[in-house]
C-alpha cells in the first residue's frame, strides 16, 4: 500500500507536521518505507510518498497538529492541517522477460528462400500480450534480434508511462489537502496524539 503524506499549499509549519507525522506513523508501525520525500523550505517535508505493509487506508483524510507555530512565535494561527492520501498502484510490466517465438515463412520477395525457410519470428511477451513481428532480415537469428528489441523499447515505454502516471497521481492527491474533520489530531512540539 503507498501512501502519501502531503502538507498541500500550507506554510512551512505544515511541513514541519509532515515530517513529525512520518516519525510517528513509524514509531506506530513497523515495515513503512519511505519511497521519495520532497524537502520542505525549512526541515521537514513538502510531501513524503512510502509504502506500508499494514492497511493504513483508516489514516487517509486529513490530520490536524494543534501548536503555536515554532517557526513564528508571535503567528496567531495554531492549527496546522496536512493530507494523508492512499496512491492507486500502477500496474507495472514484469521485469522478467516471459516470451514465446513464433516463426513462420516470410512470404514476398525472396525466392526459394522465402517459400521453404522459416524466417520470420513473432515474440509474444506472455503477461501482457503485447506481440512483435519481423521480417526484415534474411535469417531467422537476426528477425529473432530485431523483433526482441522492439519488444524491449515497447516495454520500456509502457514502463516510463506508468511512472508518469504515477507521478501525475501523487501530484494531483498533493494538492487535494481538506481542512476540517481530521481522523487524527496531535498537540504540542512533542507531537503528542489526542484522537
């Protein structure tokens, strides 16, 4: 399970609760991650993304850390929100490379060796389905060669458009933060949980 724990648009105080709500939840339970964290202006962390092995979907929604602001002693406001968001996994491509050749005769140009010689291969990668033809080349070796590597720059793509997607998620759950309603609330510098 990924979550996301994200201080939205909020000042650098609600960064500060980021990082103080990552110790916590890791003090709480055990096997949490951290995947990637965003740095915030002054400690703490604009957003931190980790993975858990516990269900921790009763966290999401917000979190709200009652303190005076440590950053700004003479700042009236003493409530500080921040997010905790669960991130829909993207499916990913196995890395393992599960694939099945197919050869069949060319067909077209070619003569003799065309009309009797298997020489065009077909690569089935098996978890997803995705196949690749070629033709191309004379012998079965190289049609073998080249219908691999379209195979692998299809993968790889198909991988790079799953980390965006994935990118593109966090970001938009990033600026999602809700004030109100809190499933939790911690007090004081100690950040100490009340509810």
């Amino acid at each position: 399970m990924r979550i996301q724990i994200s201080s939205g648009q909020g000042p650098e105080e609600c960064e500060l609760a980021v990082g103080l709500f990552y110790q916590a939840l890791r003090r709480e339970v055990e096997g949490i991650q951290m995947i990637s964290g965003v740095k915030g202006r002054r400690g703490g962390f604009s957003s931190v993304v980790l993975e858990a092995e516990a269900d921790l979907s009763g966290l999401e929604g917000s979190v709200l850390w009652v303190c005076k602001s440590p950053l700004r002693p003479e700042h009236k406001r003493k409530n500080w929100y921040i997010d905790v968001s669960i991130l829909e996994e993207v499916p990913r491509t196995s890395k393992e490379m599960q694939v099945r050749f197919e050869t069949f005769r060319s067909g077209g140009k070619g003569g003799q060796n065309v009309n009797k010689v298997e020489t065009g291969v077909r690569v089935v990668h098996i978890p997803t389905g995705i196949a690749v033809v070629s033709t191309e080349a004379r012998s079965q070796h190289m049609n073998k060669q080249i219908a691999l590597n379209r195979l692998c720059d299809i993968l790889a793509d198909r991988d790079l458009q799953c980390a965006r997607r994935e990118k593109e998620l966090a970001w938009m759950e990033h600026n999602r933060l809700e004030r109100g309603n809190p499933v939790r609330i911690y007090e004081g510098r100690e950040f100490v949980r009340r509810r």
